[in-house]
C-alpha cells in the first residue's frame, strides 16, 4: 500500500508536532512505507495532497485540524485516493463525525486498524459554485464571525475558545435581511445566522445541524432570526446538544442544493476557513469522498 501523512505542525498550538513521530510509526505497522512530510502552508498542504492523488497513493492521512482535513479532502475527492483524518486542532468535528477518536494517537491506533483490515466508507461533500469543497459545515452571518473572532484568539485552547467568541460576538450582533432557497422552498427573513451542513457540527462540537448525515445525498439548513439578546442567550448554549432546532426562531430546510443570499456582504466560512462573502450558492456531491473510518 502507497500512502502518505501530511503533518501540520502548528495545529493544536503545536500539538501536532509533539505527536507526528508517534503517528507515524503507529500508521506504518500497516504501511511500512509511508511517506510522512510536514507543512504548516496551505498552499503546500493543498500541493502535497493533489500530488499524492495523482500519483495513485491508496490513502492520505492528515495529522491537523478541520482546516488541514478540509484542503486534503479538497485534493482528493472524486480520486481513488481515501482520506485518514488524524485530529489535532481546535474543533475536529470532522473526525467527530466520521467516529474516529479525538485524541491523536488513540486515532492513529484506529486509523491503523481501519488500514488493515481495509474500512472505507464513501461520504458526500458541499460544493461552493466555483469549485471549493467543505466536509462539515459552512457558516454565513454571527457564526462567520464567530470563527473570525475564534481564528484570531490565542487562548484558550479547544472548544472553549468558540463559547467565549460566541460571547464576545453577542455584543456586536445585528441582524440583517436573507433569502434562502433550499431545493424548491424559499424563506426570506431578518437572520442572525444561516448554516448548512453536510456533517452535524462545528466550532467543536456545536451541533448546529443535528440531523444532518455525512452520506444521505442532502444538505441540512438552519436559519436562526433576529431575536433579542436575551433569548439568543437561551437558544446558543442548546446547540451543543443540537435542541435549538425546536426554538421558535430556527428554521430548518433541507436540500440538494442551496442558495443564500443579503443585502448586506456577510462573510462566509466553510470548514472553519474564510470564502467571500455572500452571495453563496452550494450543491451536495453524493460520495464524493472516500475516507478510512
């Protein structure tokens, strides 16, 4: 078996680094000849990842965060080439979602096992009209800036860092016109926030998209709207269990295909990393993925 293992060092404030001899050395008791090369670029991640596809390599395993996955999945999909998700950052809700242990040396272990006795399962991928790709979740409006808020902060680390964001974000907040069509339905209405998901949750574990399944063909949309301080305070801390979907303020769509769109720029985050702004349109890709879980 051909594979190779892309380390991000900087993932987890070094985390990665501490970690990346172990997961190798773990990965090879099932590919004695894996590659393993590490790079903190994005551009470099995403050049590494494409070369590995085409040369034929059976897997690529990531040592990183959601960020690190999410350019690897980019280069892979559609290709023979299965995706290994070694966690490592702030949210890896990704790995969450696939089953694999957050942990990075208990998911080696896993991956390793998965490597043997050859586990693949296929997963779809949101697509952005212009080609980028995301795993989980994208994100317009108070979330977008939640995880510009989030990105930028030094501490704390892991999840804790997406609540105190959420706080931070609170104080700021100002609801704004959307329209958003999911398949044939359309709603057009003052918002805070508008997620689709492909996978469940983001921001580690924020279960904005409860029901949505990795590989059901569909994307799920939650549409929260203005509300005031107050009640926001009593919606957000349910998203951690996903019971915010019941609340009067949240809409839920679902969809192949999704199209948002404002008055107002917001920004757009997909897996946890910037992609313009609105407007935005996003079509499901059923299977498009091919990872070892």
């Amino acid at each position: 078996m051909r594979a190779t293992l892309i380390v991000n060092p900087l993932s987890g404030r070094g985390a990665a680094a501490r970690v990346a001899g172990t997961v190798a050395s773990t990965l090879r008791a099932a590919v004695p000849d894996l590659v393993a090369t590490v790079t903190a670029d994005a551009a470099a991640t995403s050049r590494l990842a494409a070369q590995a596809a085409a040369r034929g390599d059976e897997v690529l395993a990531v040592l990183g965060g959601d960020g690190t996955a999410g350019l690897a999945a980019r280069a892979v999909a559609g290709t023979a080439t299965a995706l290994a998700v070694l966690p490592s950052g702030t949210g890896n809700d990704l790995a969450a979602a696939l089953g694999i242990p957050v942990d990075p040396l208990d998911a080696a272990r896993h991956v390793t096992e998965a490597l043997r006795s050859g586990r693949r399962r296929r997963i779809d991928l949101g697509r952005l009209t212009g080609g980028t790709c995301f795993t989980t979740v994208l994100c317009t409006g108070f979330d977008a800036a939640v995880s510009e808020r989030a990105n930028a902060m030094r501490w704390p680390a892991g999840p804790r860092r997406y609540d105190l964001a959420v706080l931070a974000e609170l104080a700021a907040l100002t609801p704004r016109p959307v329209r958003v069509r999911a398949g044939q339905t359309e709603v057009e209405l003052e918002a805070i926030l508008v997620a689709v998901g492909n996978g469940s949750s983001y921001g580690g574990g924020l279960r904005i998209c409860p029901d949505a399944a990795l590989a059901d063909g569909l994307l799920d949309v939650i549409i929260i709207a203005a509300a005031t301080r107050r009640r926001l305070l009593r919606v957000f801390p349910r998203l951690r269990v996903g019971g915010h979907v019941h609340e009067p303020e949240v809409t839920v769509l679902r969809g192949v295909s999704v199209h948002i769109d404002g008055e107002h720029r917001w920004p757009v985050y997909a897996d946890g990393e910037p992609q313009g702004t609105l407007p935005v349109t996003v079509r499901c890709e059923p299977g498009a993925l091919t990872v070892v879980a």
